[in-house]
C-alpha cells in the first residue's frame, strides 16, 4: 500500500487504539441513557448477548477483511470483490463515520464545556434541578456549544495529521487507564449512596415487561456503536494490524473493556439517580446531571470532576479519532490526496453537519424530520439503521464471500492463534449473526415501523 500507511507496533498497541475507538461516550453517555429508556436490567442482558455473540464476531470479520486487504473500509471491499457492488458497504460504512462524528461532536463539546464548569466550581451546591436547568440552558444556547463543537473537531484533526503510530497510539495507551481508574472510585461512591440499591435493582434486575421490540433493535444499535463496528472504523483499523497477531483474543479483549466500562458507566449513574430521588432515566442530558451531583457527594469532588470530565473528553477524543480516520484514509488511499487535505476536508464536512446536530437543542429544536430533530435523527438512524445493516453486509460477506479458509487464517495469523475457536467463530459468522441480525432488524421494521 502507500508508504504512509503505518503499523501499529505490538499487540498492547492495537488493543490500545481499538479499545480507545470502542471507548468514548457511548460507554459513559449513550449507554445509560438509552439502557434507562429501555428498561433497565432486560436491556442488559439482550445487550450483552449481542456484544458477545454478534458484536465480536462482527468485529473479527472487520479485522480479517481489513488486513488482507490493507486498505480503508470501501478500498477493502473493491480489492477482494472487484466485480461485486460490496465497495457500496463500505461506502455507507464511510458515510456513517462522517454523520456519527457530526452528533458525537455536539457532545464531545459538552464534556469541554463540563470541563470549565467544573474548574470554575459551578457544581457546588446545586440540586438536581438547578443541574438540569443549566445542563439545559447550555446546550440551548446559540454560541458556547459550537464553539466547543468545533474545538473538538479540529483537536481531532490535529492529531490525525499526526499519523497512525505518533498520534493515535500514544494517547491511547497512557490516559484510559487513568480514566478506568477515576470511574471505579466514581462507582465505588455511587453504589454506596443512601438508596443506591434502588438504582442497581433498576439496573441488574431484569423487568421482561418493559422490554420492546424497538428496544431490542436499539440494544442491538447500542452494541455496534459502543464496539465501532458495522461502519469500517475495525476495517481501517484492521488494516494497520500486523500480519503475524492473532485476532480472536485481541477481539475478545476490547469488547470486554469496553463492556466493562459501560457497565461501570451504569453503575454511577443509576444509583445517584435513586439517590436524588429522580423520576426520569432517559435523556442525552442523563451523566451530565447525574455526575456532578455525584462530585458533590465525594471528598475532593472538585478535583474529580475536574479529571473525570477531562479524561471523558479524552476518551471522546480517541473515539472521534478513529472515526476521522475513516474518510481520511478513504481519502488518501482512492484519490491519492495528501493526508494534509484529506483530513480539513473531512473535518470541514463534519464540521458543517456538526452545526446542524448542535444547534437541534436550541435554535433548531422545532425542526423535525419524522418526529425527530436532527440530532435525534443521526442518532438513532447511524446506530440502529446503518450500523446494523453495515453488520448484516458484513458478516454476509465474511460468511459467505470471503472464504471460511481465508477467514480462519486471518484470525488465527496463519495457525499462530486457537483454530478450534477460529472456526466456531467462522459458523457464527456464517449463520448465527447473519440470522440474529437479520431477525431484529426485519422485526422491528414488521412490528413498529423503523423510525
Ligand atoms: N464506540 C464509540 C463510543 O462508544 C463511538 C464510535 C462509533 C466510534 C463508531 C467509532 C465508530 O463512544
């Protein structure tokens, strides 16, 4: 491939990096707020199923096609199957990079702003309502929550100039260790609040009842976001993974972290909220209430709060990141521009979309498209729609196009890795995620209409 085309350099390296896409906000702030509108504790467990039995195969099959081939996600699609139409997966793939990142920035740009609250000391003394009040006044307003947005957007930028090794990996490895271990002394405080066991019954005690066909699409939607995949980040990414590293394992690692985080992220949010006695579970405004109301309840609070949202943006940033590197590289690998220029224009587009997705809690909030306001809409249409068919396409092609041979020897790197394992997760690739995917997605659209 290109000479600018880099490798990570060990194994820690591509756990790091794929770890540090999987982790972001929609472990901290998706997760809860859409497992809280779901109903909690049934939610989970189809969401677990899902990560273990569809996401990581999924993710696998990224990473196989991805490193055959060497190249970004539509690129990957055209080398292996030039006469197929399958380079159009990978050109959705690139198009929801472009709109995830365009309503993930909106928020992203919160967790700055957070930030500066959170030096400035504005947490202190305020209940829950004076914390919605101005969780609401900020986003609805005209000018900080742009400035932010594109703040953030062109932070992002700046490191992918960098480059695959410098950039991405050095970032990775050093802060979401540090963020793992602010969260845990974050739910070791929630879970022992007054009335904390509310939250976690709330949490872990399935109520089958309140569980919906739409809300086992969106557990589904929810396990492709929190994972990257359906959409070329793990193909990308795939494509800078050594020829000699073993996959399944690598795969299996970064969807347990990543798992663990969500599930951390619950278990500071759901049992403060039982803790301040709030009716309400759902909402994109959920952790940036629920958190500093936590901070105040902590010993040195102000300097958590600091350093959590800090290393939240982080964590975004990693995300974001993987998610700019999907266009770039698509950039430089099919119309041989430079990185320099790959990367505004991208960032421009985003950019522009961004403004859009900002502005839907404010100037915009009467602009609907069915019923949803455009933020809503990219929400919802990226994760359940896109990233869900993009799966589907995916194992499809894996299972049925790429050769279970081929597929076998990526994953094991040539018999260095578990066979016996590699080739159940060639079945499950072939049969079980194909149906299960193809079940929940035809279902909903059956039962409930899909928007
Ligand atoms: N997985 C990231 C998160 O949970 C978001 C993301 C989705 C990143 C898709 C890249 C690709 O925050």
């Amino acid at each position: 491939m290109k000479e600018n085309r880099g490798n990570f350099s060990s194994k820690l390296g591509v756990i790091a990096v794929a770890a540090g896409s999987a982790v972001g906000l929609g472990n901290i702030w998706r997760f809860p707020y859409i497992a809280g509108e779901n109903g909690g504790g049934a939610f989970l467990i189809v969401y677990l199923i899902f990560v273990f039995l569809i996401g990581v195969p999924v993710m696998l099959s990224e990473f196989a096609i991805g490193r055959k081939a060497g190249c970004n996600a539509y690129g990957t699609f055209k080398k292996l199957s030039p006469k197929g139409a399958w380079w159009l997966v990978g050109l959705m793939g690139i198009l929801a990079a472009i709109m995830i990142f365009s309503f993930y920035g909106t928020v992203a740009g919160w967790t700055l702003e957070y930030v500066k609250k959170a030096i400035c000391d504005e947490f202190a003394g305020q209940d829950l309502g004076a914390l919605s009040q101005s969780f609401s006044d900020f986003t609805t307003s005209p000018t900080m929550p742009l400035v932010w947005m594109v703040v953030f957007v062109a932070l992002t930028a700046l490191i992918i100039l960098g480059g695959v090794e410098k950039g991405i990996e050095k970032v990775s490895k050093f802060l979401m260790p540090l963020l793992f271990v602010l969260i845990i002394a974050v739910c070791i405080r929630a879970v022992t609040l007054p009335n904390a066991s509310k939250g976690l019954e709330f949490l872990f005690k399935p109520d089958w009842s309140s569980l919906t066909f739409k809300g086992v699409l969106m557990a589904l939607g929810q396990a492709a976001f929190s994972l990257s995949i359906g959409m070329g980040t793990m193909i990308t990414y795939g494509s800078y993974i050594k020829k000699d590293t073993p996959l399944t394992a690598t795969a299996i690692e970064i969807a347990s972290c990543d798992t663990i985080v969500a599930l951390l992220g619950a278990i500071m949010v759901f049992p403060t909220l039982a803790f301040l006695g709030a009716e309400s579970t759902g909402g994109p405004g959920l952790v940036f209430v629920t958190l500093p109301a936590i901070f105040q309840a902590m010993p040195g609070g102000y300097i958590f709060a600091i350093l959590f949202f800090l290393l939240l943006s982080v964590a975004a940033l990693t995300s974001t990141i993987s998610l700019l590197e999907v266009p770039v590289s698509f950039l430089v690998d099919e119309f041989n521009m430079s990185r320099r220029k790959a990367t505004l224009l991208s960032s421009s587009v985003i950019i522009l979309l961004g403004v859009f997705c900002t502005l839907s809690f404010g100037l915009l909030s009467d602009f609907t498209i069915f019923g949803k306001t455009i933020f809503d809409l990219f929400d919802y249409t990226t994760a359940n729609i896109m990233l869900t068919f993009g799966a589907l396409f995916i194992v499809i092609y894996v299972g049925w196009f790429f050769g279970r041979k081929n597929f076998v020897d990526e994953l094991t790197a040539g018999g260095r890795g578990n066979v016996v394992l590699a080739k159940i997760i060639s079945i499950i690739v072939k049969f079980i995620a194909p149906i299960g995917i193809g079940l929940v997605a035809i279902g909903t659209f059956v039962i409930g209409g899909i928007v």
